[in-house]
C-alpha cells in the first residue's frame, strides 16, 4: 500500500515538474512578446521582418533583421558543416573502434573540453585564429563568420561526441553478435546496423549541437566583426541575432523603440528554436519508428 502511495506521489511530482517547465516556458514568451508588439504599434513589422538595414540610431531608426537572421544561418549552417560529420565520427570511434584505456582518456578530454568559457575561445580567436585565417585565405580580416562558425562547432562537438556514444552504446549487443553471424564485417555492421538503431539518439544529438550553436552569445560577439550588413559568404563581417541582443541591450533607453525591437529579435530567435526543437522531436518518432 504505501509502495503504491510512493509511486503516485513521484508520478505526480514528475507530472507536475513537466508541467511547471511549459508554464515557465509559455510565461517567457509572453514576456518578451508584450515588449515586441510595443514596436510594432510605432514601426511596421513587415520593415522589421524584411528590411534589409539595422540602423538603430539613424534618423529615422532603421530595424530590419534580414542581416541578423542571416548572419546567424552563415554562422549555424558552417558550424553544423563542421561539427556533426566529425562528432558523429569520434563516437563511433571512441563506441565501437577505440580500445578500453583510450575510450576513458577520450571521453575524460571531451568533459574538458566541454567545460572551457565561451570568453576563453572568443580570445582564441581573437588572439590566434582569426590572424591565421586572415593570412591563410588572404581575407581583409580575420574577424568573419568562418572565425565564428569554427569556435562554434569547437564548443559544439563535446556534446553531439557524448550524446552519440551513449546511443551507440546503448544499442542491443544482440544486434551486433546476428549481424557477424551473418558474415558482415565490422564496418559494415556499424554503418548499416549500429548507425540506423542509433539514429533516434543520433538525431538528438545533432539537434542539441544545433541548439547549442544557435543560441551562443559570447563567441559570435567577439569573432565574427559584428557588422549588421548582409553578409555575401561566410568569409566576410556579419552580426547574430544573439549578438545584437547582448551588445545593444546595455545602450537602449528602455521605453524606446530600439528597446522593443530587441525584444522583437528576442521573440524571432525563440520561434527558431522552438522550430528546431520540433523538427528534432518529429525526426526522433519517426526514426524510433
């Protein structure tokens, strides 16, 4: 009886704690929502969603974040680019190939890596990287989305290695044993077995990584040049959304239009990743299935 009366007390509690977090989530939302519709009571929102300059203290103030929203896709799709094929990668390695005393160093440097600021490599790339990219492709400056989408794709890695591995791992040994009794080899049971029962988690991975990348504040502000132009490659100056919040935050008068606007690009930056998370949930039930 009281076993019983233990488990409904946890199952409620469990209940109650998911419920909290979308209460908490939604409250956010309204938050920064009530600020952006201000904006729009003063600027229109299709010059907001579609204007193509961010020029907060012109006259009049310009908030289009057609620059913005595509220097943090230049940034997120060059990190991506980098960071999933070699993460998915090391775990396979560090899962299925690495012998037992290197899988504990490895996965011992991925929590170290893991653990460094984001300020500590903004001044790597500051400092070391973007000099050398700069002499490297001969750009006019090192400070460029490449610069950015590099670091970010560093701090991305430690976690799309570690959530790999576990859903590697996790997978049946049964699995493997029937595939060598079927005389595969051991590549091609990682590829076409291990791999696609992992994917669910797989796909977890690469979709927290992006998360990771998209939301980064610190790195992208002190690497990327943060100019709100729209930017023609990835090797050229360019701003995030995440960028412009945290650098211009500081300097507007609250109550003023550049005030709400940044609430406005608060609220894109939230549907971007609520959106992602979505597509991310979508994947993992279809892939389970």
């Amino acid at each position: 009886m009281f076993r019983r009366i233990n488990e409904k007390i946890i199952e409620s509690c469990i209940k109650l704690s998911g419920l909290l977090v979308i209460i908490f989530v939604f409250l956010i939302f309204l938050f920064l929502l009530k600020d952006s519709i201000s904006l729009f009571g003063q600027y229109p929102i299709g010059q907001f969603l579609f204007g193509r300059n961010w020029l907060p203290i012109s006259e009049p103030p310009k908030f289009g974040i057609v620059p913005l929203l595509l220097g943090s896709i230049y940034v997120t799709i060059g990190a991506i680019v980098i960071c999933v094929p070699f993460g998915v990668a090391a775990a396979m390695f560090i899962a299925e190939v690495a012998p037992g005393y290197l899988k504990h160093v490895l996965k011992s440097l991925i929590e170290i890596l893991a653990s460094i600021p984001s300020v500590v490599l903004g001044f790597i790339g500051i400092v070391w990287l973007g000099p050398f990219l700069r002499n490297t492709f001969g750009l006019k400056t090192g400070m460029c989305g490449l610069t950015g989408s590099l670091l970010l794709a560093f701090m991305a890695l430690p976690t799309i290695i570690s959530i790999c591995e576990d859903a590697l791992v996790g997978v049946p040994r049964t699995y493997k044993e029937a595939a060598f009794g079927l005389g595969a080899t051991h590549w091609q049971t990682l590829w076409r077995i291990i791999l696609p029962a992992a994917s669910s988690g797989i796909i977890a991975a690469v979709m927290l990584g992006i998360g990771r990348v998209i939301g980064e504040t610190m790195v992208v502000m002190m690497v990327t040049g943060n100019a709100p132009v729209i930017p023609k490659s990835i090797l050229e100056p360019l701003r995030t959304l995440t960028a412009t919040i945290a650098g211009e935050m500081g300097e507007t008068v609250g109550g003023s239009e550049h005030y709400f606007a940044l609430f406005a690009v608060g609220v894109v930056l939230f549907i971007i990743t609520f959106m992602i998370n979505l597509v991310a949930d979508v994947c993992m039930r279809r892939a389970k299935k």
